[in-house]
C-alpha cells in the first residue's frame, strides 16, 4: 500500500460514516487487543498506520476484509449474515444491533455462549466493533458472504441432498446444461420463461417445478446453493446447519495403522530408488513445456513394472526432494538429440546410502510443501491436452495450504481414526465456507491417496509419523518411522534352483553385496534374487574374489548353500580374468597365448581392430568399456584392469545432474513476532497522541541558518524547561511521522528525547526534523 493509497484512505475514513467512530473503537482498545488483530489481519500493519483514522480506513477496505473472513465458519457468516439483514452494515443509516437481538435471532440453532464465542472471533478481526449494546459491521463484510444474502437468516424448503441427485438424473441434457452453466458462472440468470403463463414443458418451468431452481422474479431464476454444490462435485452444505458437522469414525489400532504404513514406505522408497535407476540408465528427453512425456513415461513403467499414476506421482516427489532434475546429464546421453533431460542429480547417491527412515523423511516433506498437485497428471487442460507429469500446469498456489489442511483436520480426531473424505469434506467446507470448493470429494479422495502412498496416513487415518512431520520434527517422524519398519535381516535364504530370498529388508551392507552377486526377480516384503553366470561375473569385475563370494553365503544363508551355487562361482572365476583388457587407447592381454590368438582369429577382432604387439598382448583404438563390452559379447570373459594391472570396477554408474538449489522457493509469508507488533502499536499511540496533541509556539524548518537556529532554541528551551513538543519527522526512508516527545538533551547533531508512551529513550537526527512545536 502506497503512502498515496493511505492518505486517500485516510480522507475517506474522515469522511465516511463508520471512519470516526471505529477510529474511536480502535483508540479504546487495549494494546494486547491491538496486538491481536494485527496478527489476524497482518495487512493492516503494512505501511505501519500513521494514526487510528488510517486504520479504520484499511479495517474497511475490501479486499481485506475479504482476506480476514476465509478462516471464518459457517457460524460466523451467519452472525454476519444477520447483521446485514438487521442494517448493521448499511453506511450513513446503519443501525447498531444490540447483541441480545441476535442472541434472540439465533437462539433456536445455537446457544447464547456460542453467539458470544463468534462474535469474539469477529471482534478480534475488526469485522464486527462496536459495544454489546450497539453492534456494527464493516461494509465489505457483505460482500465475504459465500451464499446469497437470505440463505442463512431465510428458511427456504431446499431439497436434501439424495433428493437432488434423483432429480438431476432425471433431467434432460438441455436442462443439465442450464444448471452446470448457471453453476460454473454464478447462480443467477435472466430469461423470459421464467414468466408466469410460460408453457410447463419449458425448461426453465420444468426445472421450477421440481425446485432445481427458485424464482425470483419474471425474468430471473437463481440456482439453490446445494444444487449448485452437487453440479460441482462439492460437499453439499447447509448454510441453515450453524454446528459443525459430525462425522462418523471408524477406529484402528494406532499399531495397525502405523504399520500398513510401514508396508507403504517399503514400497515407495524401493521404487523411488527404481525410477532413479531408470533414469540414471536413460535420461528422459523434456518436454518442451518442460515436463516428462507420456512416451518415455510408459517407457520407465515397462523398465520399472510402476504404474503410470503412481510413477507421475513419485517422479513429482523426486524432483520437489531435488533428486530429481532437468538438465544435461554427465555422461550426456547417445545420440544427443535434445537440450534437457530429466536425470537423477549429483544427491541421489547420498540419498540412497542413508538409512530408510531418514529417506522416508526427505520424500514425505517435499511432498508436503510442494506447491503442485500431482492428482492433477492426467486431466485435460482448457485446450483438452493432458497434463503432463513435472509440467508447470501442475502449479497451484494453494496446494500446499490445502495439502495441510485436510492432514491437519484429520489429524485432529484421536490415533487410529479414520474418517471417510466424503465427512472430511464437509466438515471442511462448514470451517472454511469461502473455500468449500477446493474440498471437493475427488481432491480429498486423491489427496488422501497420495497421503497413504507416502506412508502420512493409513486405513484412513493420520500414522504416528505423520502426525509428527505435521508438527514440524522431522526427528521425531523418523524415530516413529524407524519403529514402525521392520528391523533389517542379516541373513538370505539359497534355494537349489539359484535364487536367494530376503526374508525382509536386508542391512545396508549386506543388500549391497547381494544385489552385487545376484538379480531382483521379483520384490516386495520378500525379495527374491536370482544368480547366473552374468551376476558373478559382475561381482568379480567389481573386484570381489571367488572365496569372497563363498564367505558371503556360507555366512549369510540361513539354508545350506547348494553344490550347484559353488560350482557356478568356481566356473566362472576359473574363466574370469584370464584375458586382461586395460587402456593403451586399449590393450588386451592373457597369459595364454593360446587364448590370445582365439581371440585375434575371432570376427570381434576385426570390430575392435585388434593388433598383436606380443604373443600374449594386443592393442585397439577402441575405448576400455566398448572392448569389454565387444569380448563379452563373443563369449569371452575378460577383466577390466588398471596401469598397475589390479582389476577395475567398470560397471555403468548411471548419468548424474549437478544438484541445484532450488530455483523458485516456496513463497512463506513471515509474520512479525508479537514484540515486533507490540512494538507497531506503541508507535501507533504515540502517533496517535501527536495528532491529538494541542500545538503551542512552533517553528518550521525550511533548511535556512534561521529556521534550524529557531529549531535548536526551541528544543533546547523544552529540554531546560521539561516540557513536552509535538515534533514532524521524516525517517531515512522518507516516511514522515508525528509525536509527541519530552527533550533531555539536544546537541552533536541530534536530539535525546523521552517517548511518554513506551517511556524509552529516542534519538533523533536533527536535520530530519521537519517542524518543533511545544505542547500546551
């Protein structure tokens, strides 16, 4: 807000019917009452208001209002509601209700106390002021109403919701489509058949008559607040119902929903490691627009067996938690055919190492503050294209508010509770009227899901983890994550048919060495590994040794290792090794020389251009990995080594993307903290009281050698005399104030002065002061 915009609003306030009496109320306030409303209606401290006047004229500005009336209740719209109808709110003739007339209006919906508990909550934000005896709303308040005026304080003969949906599937399509238009763009449309003599067959009249509309005059229907409410798919309320609404819950043991959460996280941190992997493999080309295609989607779904919904919804999570990146991947991808891929970042490997609770936690807090709705993937935009998964249509600026929301209603009920999306919807849409549309029944259902895949919530209810995450300890989240995960297996199970069962999740190390040795086959609560030739031969080019491999089965196998296991380690390291491949650009070499002429007679030593340079050494111009690659592929077994002949870890690492920090950070509104406030409203006082204030003799100070002369006399007087001046000052940011302040001691260049309201000390800069005037 401009210092133009204020003064306006000042002149306005002065001016207008409600200015000098509110500005009145506001000076009677207690500071701690000041305090408050500041922080429920933190515009009204931006600029800091130079007097009551101008705040009374901010208190009644619309679009604060507006803001100040979305935490409101249903219950507080019809406190407002009522004050309209008696003529609380109407300007120069408004006429102040005292509270036992609306104690008496509503007395057969809800208690008097509660009456008071509302208008309390309406005081607080200045939306109501006045005495108990002389009640009075601020104009825009009427406006905040989410219903037609009379929907409240009216007792219409609306139709249930069951009633509505019968009598909508038996509309015909050109009636659906007058109600869905009138739902989309406002209840209220003109038309001529809305006039009496219209032929019933009509159908505006048809729709008349079964209350799908209500008449309003001869060429105006309005569309009921219910209907329109089921056209849109929004929990249906009744603007009539002033108590909460009282969902029925169903109860869960807290260990049982802790741990079908825990089954949960199981499977979302193995396929979030699936889809990096993936990508790591084989970068994702961007879209134009920026996010991930539907063909390479599918593509990572047929390489990771994820379904298409849920994969959308992970590589969101991944990349909200920047594990997850567009960009140019090192190594860059071959052929490369466009500019960004989406590819892990440098973080994954970090991300990876660390243990699955605390990888849980990264997951769960990026999706928790991330301002996109991926339920969203899929659904058609204005132009009827699909939204595609990481795009920037999926941007909402209230996903995270709606996101917390609904977690935080549902983690109001007791552990273990479940509570359908259906009553949480309206439970919802009663607290927070004005936004009842975003608490449709497909987003609460959707969210919810998206909860329950991330282990947040389970059978319906908040887990023990998800309730710590909601009050900000993630080290708490992750103690109560760790407890519900099984504890880590050190030990597999060999099977005769060379497969190894994991019994559970294994420890980091030991799942390391087995997936180094063996090849998932199928996963889930028990992983099953299968060995072959290529998995050992994986292991030995990573260095490990036959009688390594022995050692880990006989001491991890809970079952006896069978013969056939040993026998294909032994096969393949007596194989492995013999022929040595290392960089000249390329060499190859064996003690054999046998082997090594088998190899010069075979095709693969023309693709490679193989040459002899000794009996048991060759040499080609083909990097290392496309040697290995090419000799493997022809059936031999070669070992990749260094210049110092020890055997290399080749295997493929995955291209990576340097983390970035993140490029748009969440906007957080940061409020002032109540000493910064209390801080506001004294200023406020002294303003207050400076505008207030009797000015005696005065001296202006226009810059001259005479007028700071006058300046310094006078200030200087007041301090020997210790009375009080009414000072114009104009700070370094060039915001002209006033106050009332007792000099003690003027001289260096500025001036010593007692705040009478605070009973600080205050330093001027002398030069700054616009004009001194002693107080009478």
């Amino acid at each position: 807000m401009t210092d133009t915009a204020t003064s306006a609003g000042t002149g306005d306030a002065a001016t207008g019917p409600a200015g000098p009496a509110l500005a009145e109320w506001l000076a009677a306030r207690s500071d701690p009452d000041l305090v408050t409303l500041l922080e429920l209606r933190p515009d009204l401290a931006v600029p800091l208001p130079a007097s009551m006047a101008i705040l009374a004229a901010r208190i009644e500005q619309r679009a604060s209002v507006l803001r100040a009336t979305d935490e409101l209740d249903t219950l507080d719209f019809a406190v407002v509601e009522t004050l309209v109808v008696q003529g609380a709110a109407d300007g120069r003739r408004a006429e102040p209700v005292p509270v036992t007339r609306l104690r008496k209006l509503l007395r057969d919906r809800v208690p008097a106390a509660t009456v008071d508990a509302s208008l309390a909550k309406l005081r607080a934000r200045a939306i109501v002021w006045g005495p108990n005896t002389a009640l009075r709303l601020t104009t825009a308040a009427q406006e905040a109403l989410p219903w037609p005026l009379g929907s409240t304080t009216e007792l219409p003969d609306a139709l249930a919701e069951p009633e509505i949906v019968s009598a909508l599937a038996d509309s015909t399509p050109q009636e659906r489509g007058l109600l869905e238009k009138l739902a989309s763009t406002g209840p209220r449309g003109r038309t001529r058949d809305a006039a009496p003599g219209t032929p019933e067959d009509r159908p505006v009249q048809r729709l008349l008559a079964r209350r799908l509309l209500n008449w309003i005059d001869e060429e105006t229907v309005e569309l009921p607040v219910s209907v329109g409410q089921v056209l849109r798919g929004e929990p249906v309320t009744d603007p009539q119902t002033l108590t909460p609404p009282r969902p029925e819950p169903i109860k869960h043991s807290p260990t049982d929903v802790n741990a079908a959460a825990a089954g949960e996280v199981g499977e979302l941190l193995r396929h979030g490691a699936s889809i990096l992997d993936a990508l790591g493999q084989n970068p994702a080309p961007a879209l134009r627009s920026g996010g991930l295609g539907v063909r390479e989607l599918r593509r990572v779904v047929k390489q990771t067996g994820i379904d298409e919904a849920r994969l959308g919804l992970l590589a969101e999570i991944l990349a909200a938690a920047r594990l997850l990146d567009k960009g140019t991947p090192e190594p860059p991808p071959d052929p490369d055919s466009t500019d960004d891929y989406w590819a892990p970042t440098t973080s994954t490997d970090a991300w990876l190492s660390v243990v699955p609770p605390r990888r849980w936690v990264v997951l769960a807090q990026a999706w928790l503050e991330l301002d996109r709705f991926p339920w969203m993937i899929g659904l058609r935009d204005a132009n009827d294209k699909p939204l595609a998964a990481l795009s920037a249509e999926l941007r909402n600026v209230h996903a995270v508010r709606d996101r917390h929301t609904i977690l935080r209603a549902l983690a109001e009920y007791p552990s273990g509770t479940e509570v359908s999306a259906a009553d949480l919807g309206r439970v919802l849409a009663w607290r927070q009227p004005r936004w009842r549309r975003h608490y449709r029944l497909e987003a609460v259902e959707r969210m919810l899901a998206e909860a329950q895949a991330l282990g947040l919530v389970a059978r319906g209810a908040v887990t023990s983890a998800g309730r710590a995450l909601l009050h900000g300890s993630p080290e708490d989240a992750e103690s109560e994550m760790s407890s519900a995960l099984p504890d880590p297996v050190d030990h597999v199970l060999v099977q005769a048919d060379l497969t190894v069962i994991a019994p559970g999740p294994l420890t980091p190390e030991l799942q390391d060495r087995v997936s180094l040795v063996a090849d998932v086959e199928s996963a889930g609560a028990a992983t099953v590994y299968r060995i072959s030739d290529t998995s050992v031969r994986r292991a030995l080019d990573a260095g490990a040794t036959a009688a390594e491999l022995h050692h880990l089965f006989t001491t991890h196998s809970r079952t006896p290792v069978p013969q056939s296991l040993t026998y294909l380690i032994d096969d393949v390291a007596r194989r492995h090794g013999r022929l040595r491949a290392g960089m000249a650009q390329s060499f190859v070499r064996s003690e054999d020389p046998a082997l090594l002429a088998e190899v010069l007679a075979a095709p693969v030593a023309g693709e490679l251009a193989l040459r002899a340079v000794a009996p048991t050494v060759a040499i080609s111009q083909a990097p290392l990995g496309e040697v290995l690659a090419h000799l493997r592929a022809a059936g031999f077994s070669p070992a990749g080594e260094d210049s110092s002949g020890v055997i290399v870890d080749l295997r493929p690492r995955g291209a990576r993307i340097t983390a970035r920090q993140q490029q748009r950070p969440n906007w957080r509104p940061n409020p002032p903290s109540t000493e910064q406030l209390q801080s506001l409203v004294a200023e406020l006082r002294a303003s207050e009281r400076a505008a207030h204030a009797r000015p005696g003799q005065a001296v202006r100070s226009d810059g001259s050698r005479t007028s700071t002369a006058a300046t310094l006399n006078l200030l200087q007087l007041a301090a020997r005399t210790r009375r009080p001046v009414h000072i114009g000052y104009v700070d370094a940011s060039g915001v002209a104030s006033q106050r009332v302040v007792e000099p003690l001691k003027v001289g260096g260049g500025q001036l010593d002065a007692l705040d009478p309201v605070t009973g600080a000390v205050r330093h001027f800069t002398l030069h700054r002061i616009a004009s001194v005037a002693l107080v009478e």
